[in-house]
C-alpha cells in the first residue's frame, strides 16, 4: 500500500504498521466497537509527527489520533471505511521535567497517567485527576476528564499549565505554550481550543501540567443518605465542617454496588446482615497535614456521629472503613455492570443540587417505559455528574433491540438537557457515539462558530472522525 | 452628532452620553493616561447592546468596551482620536441568581466586585479573587486576574463556569454557555476564546461563577526569609506542612514596605525599632473550619517557631499580628509608591523557584545602569508573579526620559522573557500601553493564528484598541 511505504521513508519501518502487522489492539475501542485503520503511524519524535502529518495533508489522508486508547466515544478509534491514519502517540512518552519547587511537570502527551504518577510519588506530589482508566496525557487533555475528586482539585483544564500543539494545515503549524507559568495573560490562550476537543482541532504533542502534594492521610466512609433530596444538602455541610478536607462525594446506587459486589469476590461486602442501601454517599477526606495536625478519622466519625444522631437526620447509616476497601466498591462497578448483559451507557451532568431530582425522574421513566431494564447508575455527587448506565440483561423479557436502544437514549438525553439544562456529555468528550446528539443539543450559533474555528485549524478537515459544525 | 443621535434613538437617550455630557471619568484610565470618547453607550440589556453593535458593525465605528474602567493596560480607554465609541456595561449589573446549594452566581458583566461579595458574604460564600481594585466581573474575565490568593483559588478562569457572549460580526451573534455545570465536555469550550482578551473577540455580558465558602479563620504573618534563595523552600515547607490552608505567600521588598508605611500613617510600623528588613513574605492560612478544629494562630506560630529555631533557618525572623493590619501594609504599596515619582511598572512572572534568581539580576542591571532610580517592588511568591515597579524620583539627578524608560523596558522584559522564560503581562492582560512587547515577544505562527481568530469573531476589526495579529 503506497501510505504505508510513504510514511516508512518518512519515519523509518518501525514507525509505521500496516493491516498485514494486526492492528487490532489499535482498532478496537476500550469498552465499545472497532473500527479498520489504513495504518498506524507511531513518531518518535514531534518532527516525525508534523512529517506524518504534512503528508496528511497533501495526499488528502484523514487522521484519528490516539494516545492510550482508553476513550469511550469513539473519537480516538477509525470508522470502518478503512481510510483513515492512526496517528498513535504511544511512542512519544517521555516524562521531560519534574521541577519539585514549582510543583509542575513536562511530559509529552504519549506518557501515561500511571507512568506520570509513579514518577511523581518519588516528590510526594501527583496529578490529581482520579480515573478508573489508565489514559495518556494528551488524551486527558482532548477529552478534559474529570474523575472522581474533581470536587477538590478540578478537571485536566485547570491543571494544565501549557501546551504543544500540531495544526493540521500545509506546514504543520507547531502552536507552543510551555512556559509553565501559573500567571500569563500576554496573549490569547490558544491551548484552550483544544482542551475537550477530542483531537478534531489540533494534535497535542506536550503538556505543561500543575501537580498537587500527595496527601498523608486519608478518611473514608460510606454514608446512607435519609433521603435523596437530603444529599446536596449532606454535601454542603460536609463542604462547610470538612472544608479544605473534602476530597471526594460519589454516588452508588444499590443495582450499582450490588454489580460491584458480585463481580470481585475479593470485595467484602461492608453493610450488615448483606443488604445493599437504596442510595450510597463514599465520602473522603484528605490532607498533607499529619494526624498529629489533626486526625481525619477521628474527625469524620465525630461528624457522622453528630450526623446520625440529630433531631432530622440527614444521615440514616454510616461506616468508616479502609479507604482502599471502600474505594474497591467503586472502582469495581464499571465491569461489575459490564458483566451483567449488554450496557447503553450515559455519561451525564446537571446543576448538582438538581441530580436527586434527575435521578428520581429518569428512573421512573425508565421503569414505567422498559420495565425490563435494570438501572446501575453511580456519579459524583460534588459536581453534579451521573454515570446513568443501563442493562439490557440477557434474560430479559424483551430481546435487545437498536430501535428501543434509540428511544431510550432520546428519553434520558432530552430530559437532563431540555428539562434539567444538563450536559449529553459530562467527562467523555465527542466522538462518533454521541456526535448525533451535539448536533441535536448545540444552537446553529455555536455549531456556526465551531466549524469556522475547525475550518481555521485543519483547513481541509482531515483530523479527527466527526464534525463538530 | 450623527453617532449619537442614531444611538439614542436605538436604545433612549439615557443610554448614550454625548461628548458635550462631560466623559472624563469613562475616558481617563484607572492609573495611567487619557483618550478622548465618539461617546458613551450604555445599553441596559443585551438586547440594546446588540443594537448598538450591530450599528457599529454597519457603519464601520470602533468599538471599546469597558466595565469599572479599574484596567492598567488602557485595553478599556478610547485612544486620542475621538473616534472610539465606549461600550460601558455598568447598566448590566444585575446579580441574577446566586445558587448557595451549587455554590454558583450567575451574574451580568457590569457587576462589580464589591457589590457580588456583599451579596454572597450573607451566604458565607464569596467570590475568590482578591485584588486590591474593584472592577467588573466582565472585566476580570476580559483580563483573567488572579490577584493575591491565587496559590489557593486559582485565576478567573479557573472559577468560571460559562459566559454569555456578542461577537461583532452583522448580527451580533450571542454565543450563550450558561448551564453552570461543573463538568460539560459537550463540544468545544468557547468561552476560554475570551478569556484574558482584553474585549477585542466579544462583548462578555453575562458570566456563570463558581464561588466558595467564606473562611472563618485565618492566621497571618510577617516573614524575613533568612536568605532571598530560600524564599521557595519557605514555600515548598509551607505547602507541605500548611497545606491546604495555605492562601497567600506575598513578597514586599524595602522600599515597597517603606512606601507603604510613609503614605498611610494610620498603619503601625510591625518591625523593631523601625528597621524594615530587605524582603518580607506575608504568610496567611485561612480555614473553614473553626478553631475548636484546629487553631490556625497557634499553628502558625508553631510553625515559626520551628523555622527560626532550625540549624540552617530559612527565616531570620517572623510576627503574627492582625490580619487586617498585615494586609493594610500589602494594599498601601501601590499608593504609597505612585506618591514617590513617577512610576514605571511592571508585571512580570517567571516559574516561581526563578524569582529570587530574576530579582537579584533586575535589581543588579537597575542599579548599575540607572542608579538614580528607586525600585520598589512586590509580588506573589506562590505564583512567580512580581510587580516590578520602579520610580523615578522628582529630585532624581537625571530628569525624567522617555527614551530612558523605552530602554529601561526593555532590559526588564528582555531578561524575564528571553532570559527567564517569563512573561511580561502576568495578570494585567494586552492593551495599547503593552502591545508593542506582545508583538514582539509572540511568535509569528501564534500572531498569525491570533489574527485569524479575531477575523472569525469580529470581521470588520471594530472591537478593542489592539491588533493581535
């Protein structure tokens, strides 16, 4: 295939594979669908990726670029057609600077959140963005992931300090930004463009990140809200006692945790006689502060004591626990839910004091309308975010069925935007399995705006697989 | 006037002054300089403000946008030629909705900062940007400010959850991101495009905030840094030890202390028998948590103990005293040095561990090529910023030169940033007063991508008093 011995003579054999090497490991998406790629190029260097990319451009080859592969729309995976480059940036992995006194760090995108965070525990600091998966940097950066302690530290936007960054016009335009420093506004802000922007825009070769010290102590509890409607409010007086503490608020429904516990035998089940609570609060708190400062657990039994024991109480159950036990809830439900059928899976957000009322809303409606549906939906209570996912078990009394599939979507999707002006798309970004829907939701103003923004970054449209005008 | 007339008949004749109305106070900058207005709109809603573009965008007038007029840069004052129409937004100045459960305020662009405070202290919120001026929240964001507790909250754009938006093309196009969610990745992220630029994309007129808890605590201090070289591991000690209550670590040379000290006599002088140490650091913690939790007085003062009383101290001596007292003699500085001479300032940062290494230099070169000079400046530590302003004195045995302040400009922006990696507008944005350095220290790829952008926002270049290209 003449691509694939082009780009050989501009980046070496080794930098490129053909069909015929099994390109399966790139084709396919982490949890959902696979695609064929027309090759994949892995540059070594950023030379090598403006090399691969001005060929791109001039024989009219459309680019998907990829860093670990770990998205969940489909926007780093090929379509189908056969036609377009992975641009892999596996090979572009080094971890250039940790500077411990300014708490930041170089890498380039291709580096791995883990591989990152192994280095970095070296200085007692990390990068604060607490995901189940195990992205590259430049993928976080596309898809400005969130996570689980967003509450406290923020999404990858606010951590990030600077980029490098690859247009894809005829020369390859190198934007760069990696001056790491914390106050700079001497020009616009041209990173900005691409954080969330699934690699449509531009392709990101190197970060500037803020780092955070590592905590030394850790509180964690599980908290059986008295009522739904009592959670934001269980929220703000944790924010108002627990204060500069509060490092996570997420929440489990009981199909949730019971998936979770089924799924990892290895995982006690926590609550007494084996029940499962309707609705389940993992509360943690954090500090570089020693216990002898001032001691989070003793602090957070107090205030669940105090909790529990008031005249309404907001609090019906609570237990402390080893924060790795209780964590191991969470992080076990994504394949715990997995293994229980076929997953139609959400990744939604609203104001957080409205998400009981979201809640109670979708899983009526996904009760009254497909009974036979079973709702195992956990999110993060902080900032509003629902994983609302869905599973069509096996067994179900109606078999499964793309139309329903659609219908279902249309229901959960128009009633967290239009009626409680949610987002379709809370952490995940745009890709392929959820563009239909940014067409639906965004006003022709925007989508105007975002095409000639497009049109200015990748003249002739070859990055990325969906259009974001 | 024609302009005017038109205007008033657009939106009233109390929405549009006049030259003949007297604008010196819309006219005249908040420190620096003066221009002369076409004249003032002040449109009560965005509906007007859009007319009043629209007019502008058909008959080719220029346009300024300006919210408290509290700017440094002249980004917000009309040049000299009259021809310069100001769009005040200080009718747009309703606090619209303050959401205590979700900790976000949606305001208009016109708000003041003070006014949003006020409002939000009943709820023992506020929004967290300190800064010793009062401007308009649309103007903070046009500027991104980030003020001196910035090492805790972040900038403005780390607080900001969505903006309401006029480009000046025809219509007057609104792009409108206001659904105050904290996560919301469902297209591209338009409002950073405005961020920090100075009003020359769009007209912010409206703004979604994320706003936090008041403290209820705070401990303040006065530290000698043994040495200038140890002022970042003061920091390092700081942040690991003080941890999250750590909310400001402020820099004041000498002559910026005594500054302070000589035009506000109401503010004690804190050090023994007059002396002023070479540089002192303002230390603040800040806690909502109470201290029956933990007293941050007495933590403070441990901690300063332990510093002073270290083998190798890294502080050669240090005082608690009242935070209002502290604080008074931070916020007297820029008064107190503008009633020494002449200023010339700056607003400059480098990574925060290079500050004492650019201090010692600038200072260094100033001295030796100006020795009639008086260099009186201050900074944020905890960010690397540093404003590095200089006086010349009314007796100085030189007499006040342009041509010596050009060349003293740009020996100080040469050395933070082609020496340092810095930047030469760290919080104070791009305006007329800088735009020569922006020029000259941006790439041309950047400059270039600048200007495409701002031909996509505002096709005929009518908004702002700078060219980014």
């Amino acid at each position: 295939m003449s691509a694939v011995s082009d780009l050989q003579r501009l980046i070496g054999t080794d930098g490129v594979l053909a069909p015929s090497d099994g390109l399966e490991r790139y084709e396919r998406g982490y949890r959902y669908g696979t695609g064929r790629a027309l090759a994949v190029a892995r540059p070594a260097t950023t030379g090598e990726l403006r090399a691969v990319v001005r060929y791109c451009v001039s024989n009219d080859v459309r680019i998907v670029s990829q860093g670990a592969n770990t998205g969940l729309v489909a926007a780093g995976t090929p379509d189908s057609t056969g036609d377009q480059l992975i641009l892999s940036l596996e090979r572009l992995r080094a971890i250039e600077t940790v500077n411990v006194g300014d708490r930041t760090a170089r890498v380039q995108a291709g580096t791995r959140l883990s591989a990152l965070n192994r280095q970095l525990a070296t200085h007692q600091l990390f990068f604060p963005i607490d995901l189940g998966a195990d992205p590259s940097i430049g993928g976080m950066i596309a898809s400005n992931t969130g996570g689980s302690r967003l509450l406290r530290y923020g999404d990858v936007q606010k951590n990030l300090l600077g980029l490098e960054v690859v247009l894809a016009d005829a020369d390859a335009t190198v934007l760069t930004d990696m001056k790491a420093l914390r106050k700079d506004n001497s020009g616009i802000d041209l990173k900005q463009l691409l954080v969330g922007t699934g690699g449509t825009f531009g392709i990101i070769t190197a970060a500037q990140l803020e780092v955070q010290r590592l905590p030394v102590q850790t509180a964690t509890a599980l908290l059986v809200p008295a009522r739904q409607e009592a959670i934001p409010q269980l929220l703000n007086l944790l924010e108002a006692e627990a204060g500069e503490f509060l490092a996570a608020f997420e929440g489990m429904s009981a199909n949730a945790v019971e998936a979770a516990l089924e799924h990892n035998p290895r995982i006690r089940n926590p609550f007494d006689k084996g029940s499962i609570p309707p609705y389940t609060v993992l509360v943690e708190l954090a500090s570089v502060l020693g216990p002898d400062r001032i001691d989070l657990s003793d602090f957070l039994a107090d205030r669940l004591g105090a909790y529990m024991s008031a005249d309404d109480p907001l609090v019906a159950d609570g237990l402390l626990g080893r924060s790795e036990d209780l964590w191991a809830i969470r992080h076990s439900i994504s394949d715990g839910v997995k293994a229980l059928g076929r997953i139609i899976a959400f990744d939604v957000s609203v104001a957080r004091t409205r998400l009981p009322a979201l809640r109670a809303e979708l899983l009526a409606a996904v009760h009254a309308n497909y009974p036979f549906l079973r709702v195992c939906d956990f999110g993060h209570g902080g900032d509003g975010g629902d994983h609302f996912n869905i599973v069509w078990p096996p067994d179900a009394s109606s078999a499964y069925d793309a139309s329903t599939v659609d219908a279902l979507r249309d229901l959960v999707y128009d009633t967290v935007v239009k009626r409680f002006g949610g987002s379709f798309s809370a952490e995940h970004g745009v890709g392929p399995y959820n563009v239909a829907y940014y067409k639906r939701y965004t006003s022709p103003e925007e989508r105007a705006f975002a095409g000639k923004l497009k049109q200015l970054c990748d003249p002739k449209g070859i990055l990325g697989n969906i259009d974001f005008g």
